[in-house]
C-alpha cells in the first residue's frame, strides 16, 4: 500500500504543476515527510532528484545530511549543464 507521502515523493518527477504542487505540501509535512523522501530519492529520475533537495533544505531535518553527495557524480554533472 502507498501512503499519500510516497505518493507526493512519486510526483516529484513530474516537470509540471503537480510536482509543485507536491513539493509545496511535502515542505508542509515538514521532517514527517524525510522518511519517504529518503526511500524514494533512488526512483527519482534528475527533475525530480533535484526537486526533492529543494524539499530537504526546507525541512532542515539532520537525516537529510550534505547534498547531492547521494546522487551520482555523473547525474549532478548533467544536470549542472542544463
């Protein structure tokens, strides 16, 4: 079964409102929500890795830690490029 945060974190990829949309509400939940965040970041296509950043800097949760150290080089390579 999906909670409704896992939900949210799947969303996250979409470059559209929705991943807005569940940006705003998971920075709702606030440190509740890094759990399922942490769980889903490896799913997460490039959009949505960096979208899930944006949230763990808001949630200034300690279980968060440095970022993109969890992404792999060559991702936060490409991605410095667009």
């Amino acid at each position: 079964m999906t909670t409704h945060i896992e939900r949210l974190v799947q969303r996250l990829d979409d470059s559209t409102d929705p991943s807005y949309d569940a940006r705003a509400e998971l920075i709702g939940i606030g440190p509740d929500a890094v759990p399922a965040l942490i769980d889903g970041l490896p799913s997460l296509g490039g959009f949505g890795q960096l979208t899930a950043i944006e949230v763990f800097e808001e949630a200034a949760d300690p279980r968060c830690g440095p970022f993109p150290t969890c992404l792999p080089p060559t991702s936060c390579q490409a991605r410095r490029r667009e």
